[in-house]
C-alpha cells in the first residue's frame, strides 16, 4: 500500500513539532547504534518539566497522601521515644536495679518497634497503590495520545522508540513515583523531629552533628546532575535496543535476515548495543559513588566524636552517659533520614529526564483531531454520497500530491481511480476515512464535510480494504471480532461465508479459534486478505474504500478474492484504487489521475475505446502482460 509516503524529518507535517529522539536518535528504520544527540543529552533543558505538571498527577490522590502523611508521622515520633528508653534503662533502671521499671522501658521498646513496623506495612501498600495508579494513568494517556497521532508520525518516528517511552521509561520512574511521597514525608518528619530531641538533649553537640549537612546537599547535587545525564544516554541506548528487537525477531525481519544472511550481522549489532548498555548502566550505578562514600565515612565519624566529646565536661555540661547514648542514637537516626532525603533529591533529577521524555510525547499535537462538536448523524441511515470539493494535498506543506480535485461519487456506485506511479491515487482514497486531512478544499459525505463526523462513525461509515491486510496475533474469531464485538457465531460465518473463505476456516482442526500467527503468517497473502474482507463486512460500512486489494496476488488467488470483494462492494459507494485491468472493467466510473490532477474520467468503455491518458495506458500494460495497468499509487 502506498498511501503514506516515508517523509523524512524535514517533510515532517509544519502541525507534528519534532520530538527529541522521534526525529533523531539513529538510521530510521536501521538497526545500526544510536548516536546520542545533543537532544538526549539535554532532555530537561529542551523540554522543561514543571513540578506543578508532576505534582497535578498526586492530585487525585490528595486524601490517600494526607492519611500516609499522618501515619508516617506517627510513626516518626514512635520511633524517637526509643533513645529515651534507652537512657532510662541505662541511667536509673539498670543502676538502681528497678526491675520493674526495666520490665516497664523494656517492654515498651518492643510495644514501640511493633507499631512502627505495622505502620511500614500500611504505608508501603498504600503508597504502592498509589504510585501504581499514577503509572497507570501515565501509560493509559500515553498509549491514547499516541493512538491520536497520524500516520506521518509513525513514519517517521522509530517503532522501538515509542515502546522504549512507553514501557521502559515509564518503568524507570515507578520507583521514585510509588516511594517519592513516603520517602520525603517519612525523612522529613523523622529529620525534623530528631532535631529537635538532638538540640534539647545537648545544643553542644548538636551543631558538631549537624555541621555536615550544608556540603551533603551540595555533593549530593552535583552527583543527580551526573545522574541525569547519564540517564538520558542510557534511554537513548535503550531505545535503539527496542528497535532491533522489533525489527529482527518480527516475521517479516527474521524472514529477511535469513534470506539475505545479516543474522550474524544482526547479532553483532545486537551485542554491542547489549554491551554499552552495561557500560551505561555501570556509570549509572556509580556514578558520584566515591563522593557519597566519602560523606558516609564523615558520618560515621561523628559517634566517635561525641564519644571523644563527652571526656571533656566543658563540651558535654556533665552529660550522663544514658544521655550520651541516647544522643549517638538519635545523630545516627537523623543521618539515615537526611541521606535518604539526598538521596530522593538525586533520584528526582534523574527521574525528571524520564518525565520529560514522556511528557514530550503527550504535548505532540496530532495533525487530525477530532472535531469540537461532531455533527450528529446515524451510519445505518447514510446513503453514501461522496463528494471531492477543489482538494488540495501536501504532506510537507509544499510539493502538492493532490491539486483541484472536484469528483462526485454517487451513492451506491464504484469509482476506480487509475494513474501512473506517484500520481495520488492511494491519497486521494486516504482521505476519505481521514486518514489525511486535505490541504485544500473539502470531501463530504451526503454532504456533511469528513472533519465534522465523530471518528466513531466516520469508521461506521467507511470502510477500507488495503493491499496489506493486517491481522493480530490472536485468533480467527479475535481478528474478527474487533470489527463487530457483538456478532454471534453465525453472524461470523455469515461474513467467511462473503468473503469466499468460511470453507477453508471449517477444514481448520480448531475453525475459528484458530490462531493467526504474528501478523497473519499462518496464511497466504490471498486468505489474509480474504480474512481482512470478512471483517471489514462485519463491519458494514456504508462507503469502501479499496486501495489496491489485489496488486500482490497471483491470478488464480486475484480471482478469488476480487469474487469476495464483489461481494462486499455490492450496494455500497466504491473507490477502488485499481492496479489491474480486471479491477475496473465493472466501475460505474473511471478517473485517471496524473501528477495530483484529474486529466480524465468516464465509463472503462468510453476511455478505453478513445486516444487518451487512460487508452494508452492500458495498451502499454496490455503488451507488456495483458493483465494489469502497472501502476502502484
């Protein structure tokens, strides 16, 4: 099928604005390494993601935030009772032999550790319920945004690279998204709160503990910003990946591997995109690792500090040591919570890279939307009138495919449009489902402009039968069922039965459950089409479309399945965009296209028997194999 052309990213429809890594990020289509563009490199700086945007994803959840906000709370302040406990028993329960006050701290020590625990419990599934739930949303949005977005885009946009957003990035913010909120509001509460005990226990030796934190923050800074960078490189690596995933290991690229003998070419590249990854992932993991290690030792130092401290009365006031113990307790305590808060802080960073990459993709305009209030209309009642008014087409927005078209497509009738190669044969019966948009002009149905139909009775409306027939990768019944959900068993054969294949389906050990196979291959081209067939009549769409249904056949399968699309092309408005003479013998009328214009039209009879575009056409094919007019677009 050649209605989309491949545009390269400068012929790029003006509306689409291009995409860090959609437009770039290695060979379209090629399996060969990813360069990493300056793009990838500076995600954030291109495409800046506000923390208003992030935070609008929690606001659903507002109550569920406040609540785990309540019990980390709670279980921050349960948990610094511990130091106390732990200064009694040393100062006065375990010297003065008051077992019943041991008893008493001993088993509130327990009691205490058994609340907190309980409360990690709760708070960790509801904040993975959560975070689950905004991921949810983030993939949902993103799949339907993307399902929005013309066939241009995917042109020109990698398949990987639109996979390799849509799971892995999203995948690699699902920690930070499920424990970002726990983790601030538990650190900070735990943080805020260890201060305070640390400062009324001994002020002294609270400004010797707390002395470390201004360069923590900073070093901590520096290793998210190294973090971030190395993150987008390792996407970028990551998407590359995805694409030579999807091309060699699909049907059709281990079919081509095999006959062209790149597989072990193919598992080369494979190989050392695998293994930059590791290097990748290695400097990911390590990065700012000596610097964190080196804090880490500081902290670890400053016990032994306190210790050293407390042999000197000037610098503890006569601290017991009950009193000391219980203050190395909580100066551990707040290092873990301020190390974690530094750490969320370096995770964020690197997860805003990710955030920005999908966001990018969520803020593509889609060159067809929808209209803003669809005109009403019922696809049962419509007669199936087409009109072409002054249409206009360019896919860059310059170079014209179609100019001043003015066709009428009576209801009920079949029009087929010929033309040489390049002419815009395929485009013009692109827009009829709008699959483009025109340029210029407009095409009508019973008089109602295709931009002011709903899509979802747009695609009642029309229907189309391509030159490549798609099916997916499940069964019989599946495939066809996406046309009618609600069609009975009969209903199904019924449609086989039109499109000239129910005995076929019958022979099958499993019929209609029967699977497919990875787009389609189970079956020849001519049953895949003739399956495409029965489905797009389960559809009964008032208008067809058929974009060279049958240039791929042979004769005897071409027979077979014109016969089927007779049959689905009876009492419906039919362009047949036609490649071979048999196709348009019995059209209602014939138009010849020439360089976007029409340079002619009439009966097959009519043109055939006269001298121009259409007749000399036909007399050249005819002698080069008596059966087709050669033409693809």
């Amino acid at each position: 099928m050649a209605s989309v052309p491949n545009p390269t990213p400068s012929s790029a429809p003006a509306s689409a604005p291009p995409a860090a890594g959609v437009m770039g990020g290695g060979r379209p289509g090629g399996p060969g390494p990813a360069k990493v563009s300056a793009a990838d490199r500076n995600q954030l700086t291109d495409h800046p993601v506000s923390l208003r945007r992030v935070a609008a994803l929690f606001a659903p959840h507002r109550r569920m935030i406040i609540i785990l906000v309540l019990l980390i709370s709670l279980a921050s302040i349960a948990g610094l009772a511990q130091p106390f406990l732990i200064r009694g028993i040393i100062d006065d329960a375990i010297p003065n032999a008051d077992i019943p006050l041991l008893a008493t701290l001993a088993g509130a020590m327990v009691v205490i550790a058994a609340i907190t625990a309980l409360i990690g419990v709760v708070q960790t599934w509801m904040a993975t319920d959560m975070g689950q739930r905004v991921m949810h949303t983030l993939r949902s949005g993103m799949f339907t945004h993307l399902q929005a977005q013309s066939l241009a885009f995917f042109t020109r946009t990698r398949g990987g690279e639109v996979q390799s957003r849509l799971t892995s990035d999203i995948a690699g913010m699902q920690s930070v998204v499920t424990t970002t909120a726990t983790s601030i509001a538990s650190n900070l509460t735990t943080a805020v709160a260890t201060a305070i005990a640390m400062v009324a226990l001994s002020p002294m030796l609270s400004i010797l503990s707390l002395i470390v934190i201004p360069p923590a923050v900073i070093l901590s800074r520096r290793v998210a910003l190294m973090r971030r960078d190395i993150t987008a490189d390792r996407q970028a690596e990551l998407a590359n990946l995805y694409t030579q995933v999807e091309q060699g290991l699909s049907v059709s690229g281990v079919r081509l591997s095999k006959t062209l003998g790149t597989t072990g070419r193919d598992a080369e590249r494979f190989t050392a995109s695998s293994h930059r990854l590791i290097g990748l992932e290695l400097r990911s993991q390590l990065a700012g690792r000596w610097r964190m290690a080196t804090m880490q030792i500081v902290f670890a130092a400053i016990p032994a500090i306190i210790y050293l401290a407390g042999g000197f009365p000037a610098a503890t006031g006569g601290m017991t040591i009950g009193t000391i113990v219980a203050f190395t307790a909580l100066q551990s305590a707040i290092f873990r919570p301020i190390m974690g808060l530094l750490n969320v802080g370096v995770q964020w960073v690197t997860a805003m890279a990710l955030f920005s990459r999908i966001f990018e993709y969520l803020d593509l305009v889609p060159d067809i939307t929808p209209p803003e209030h669809p005109v009403a209309i019922d696809p049962a009642a419509v007669r199936g009138e087409l009109r072409f008014e002054g249409v206009g087409f360019s896919y860059d927005g310059e170079a014209k495919v179609l100019s001043d078209i003015d066709l009428v497509v009576p209801a009920g009738t079949a029009t087929a449009i010929v033309g040489a190669t390049g002419s815009g044969k395929s485009t013009l019966g692109s827009l009829v489902p709008r699959l483009h948009d025109t340029t210029d002009g407009r095409v009508t149905v019973d008089g109602i402009d295709v931009r002011d139909l709903a899509p979802a009775d747009l695609s009642r409306i029309v229907g189309m039968v391509s030159q490549e027939s798609y099916l997916v990768h499940a069964s019989i019944r599946e495939n066809l069922l996406m046309a009618d959900p609600e069609a009975d068993e009969a209903t199904l054969w019924a449609a086989l039965e039109a499109a000239q294949i129910d005995g076929l389906i019958a022979s099958l050990p499993e019929g209609l459950d029967t699977l497919v196979g990875a787009r389609g291959h189970r079956f020849s081209g001519g049953e895949q089409q003739r399956l495409a067939i029965a489905r797009t009549i389960l559809r009964n769409p008032r208008v067809l479309v058929l974009d060279e249904a049958t240039s791929a056949l042979d004769n005897t399968t071409e027979a077979q399945v014109q016969a089927a699309l007779d049959r689905l092309a009876e009492g419906r408005t039919t362009i047949t965009i036609a490649h071979r003479l048999s196709t348009v013998e019995q059209a209602d009328q014939l138009v010849v296209l020439d360089a976007g214009h029409i340079v002619e039209r009439g009966t097959p009879a009519d043109l055939r028997a006269g001298d121009g575009p259409f007749a000399r056409l036909a007399r050249s094919r005819a002698q080069a194999d008596g059966l087709s007019l050669g033409i693809n677009r």
